[in-house]
C-alpha cells in the first residue's frame, strides 16, 4: 500500500437526537395554570428549550401539568434541562406577574423515550389534552404511563428514588 495515495481517515462527528416526552405537574397538582396565561408559559417554555439548545416539537397541558415533546441537548442532563426549565419558567412568570398567584412545580418529572416513528402520534396525543382529559384524570392518565413503561409505582411520585 503506497502511503501517499492513501487518504486519512475522516474523523467521526458526534450525533445524537433523543426524543423525549416529558410530563411534570404544577406543586401539589394545584389547577394554576389558566387559559390565559397559558399560552404565554407554553411559548415562554418554548423559546427557553431552544436557548438550552434543545429542540422543541410541542408544549400543552392541563391547569396543573404540562406535556412536552423535544429532543433534548446532549451535552446536558435531562434533570439539568428540567431543572433550568421548570425554575427559569415559574422565575419568569411570578416575576412579570402573568397570574394572580404563584407558579410553583413539583420538584420531579417524568421523561420517555419516544422513537422518530412515533413523533406524530405523541404530538398528537399532547395537542390533544384537553379533550384527552375530558375522559382520563392526570392520576389515572399518570398511573397508565407509569403502568405502560413498566416503572415503579411508589406512592403519589412514581420517580424511583435513584432517579430524582
């Protein structure tokens, strides 16, 4: 082998894009949330995911938990993102004063997996929240995640401990 014909090796380039959904509830799963502001704490969460160089699909919910889809930074943790998300957004909120009252989150989340097959399907499901939840509480919605991923039920948090 003539080393002068022969060309290096292209370095590898790093690559990864997780989808995930991600549900966490308002603290004590207090309705808080409202119709108006709303839409301000959803496209507020939004804009932060892409400043934490995450990639967001779509942010819904209900007056006391919130749902979103987006393929997250690699180069941080999913606790670290959550934790900036969660404690910037209610910041935000309390500090422009957008509700009557105080935004606060449970300390804990729940995130999935979900596969580029399956995108439209989770999108769809949390656009359709409220007429989703027409039918099923967040408990009973919550404890059929929690069933359908087989993860630990440990009273009113479903979060293993090794996981908080």
């Amino acid at each position: 082998m003539n080393p002068e014909v022969c060309e290096k090796p292209k370095p590898m380039r790093s690559f990864c894009r997780l989808w995930t959904h991600v549900v966490f509830a308002t603290k004590n799963r207090d309705p808080l949330i409202q119709p108006g502001p709303e839409i301000d704490i959803h496209q507020h969460m939004f804009e932060k995911l892409i400043k934490l160089n995450c990639v967001p699909v779509v942010i819904n919910g209900m007056p006391n938990h919130v749902h979103l889809l987006f393929a997250a930074d690699y180069k941080n943790s999913m606790m670290d993102i959550m934790k900036n998300l969660k404690g910037e957004t209610s910041h935000w909120a309390n500090s422009n004063r957008i509700m009557p009252y105080k935004l606060f989150w449970q300390d804990t989340f729940s995130a999935f997996s979900v596969s580029e097959g399956n995108l439209d399907r989770v999108t769809k499901y949390i656009l359709n929240q409220k007429k989703h939840h027409a039918k099923k509480s967040y408990d009973e919605e919550f404890d059929a995640m929690i069933k359908k991923f087989g993860l630990p039920h440990i009273g009113n948090d479903a979060m293993p401990q090794q996981l908080k």
